[in-house]
C-alpha cells in the first residue's frame, strides 16, 4: 500500500473515531429532563400539541442515535428540549391565576 493510501485510511478511522466520540448525550439527557417536566407541568392536557411535537423529535432523535446520524440527533434533541420547555411554560401560564 502506498503512503498516501495509508495516510488517507488513517485519516478516515481518525475521523470516524472523532464521531464516535460525538454522540449528543447531554442533549438527549436535557430533552429528556424538559420532557419529564413539562409532563408533570400537565402539559398533556394544557399544551397537547406543543408537547406532542417534542416528543415526536426526541422520538426521532433516539432513532438517529441508534442509526449513528448524531448531527441529526443533536438538532431533533435540542429542538425536543426547547419545546418541551415551551410547553411546560404554556402549562404553568394555564395554572397560574391572573392578577388582573
């Protein structure tokens, strides 16, 4: 095999080695902690349809982890956290009397 060959493979397992590492853990995790709050928050009831379309990306966000695609897993996971945290904010907004 010549040097730029083996240069080249190296460079690929360096890479593919670098994206193992790249798994979006933390962003899964922090999905799934807004999730759980935004489920106690009684966002089923109060914020049905904010909190279905989070689920429906951390969904497909564990789907992309087991395939690999961690890119994909990490925005369907941070967008699964940001409206599970709408929805949990929707929810305390219902419960919460208006002083006015």
């Amino acid at each position: 095999m010549n040097r730029s060959l083996q240069a080249f493979l190296a460079l690929v397992l360096l890479a593919l080695a670098g994206c193992a590492s790249m798994a979006p853990v933390q962003e899964m995790s922090d999905a799934r902690q807004a999730l759980q709050a935004a489920r106690e928050a009684n966002a089923a009831e109060l914020a049905p349809d904010m909190l279905k379309s989070a689920e429906q990306h951390m969904e497909r966000a564990a789907w992309q982890l087991e395939q690999g695609f961690y890119d994909q897993a990490r925005v369907d996971a941070v967008t699964a956290r940001q409206e599970a945290v709408r929805a949990r904010e929707l929810a305390d907004q219902a419960t919460t009397p208006n002083p006015h």
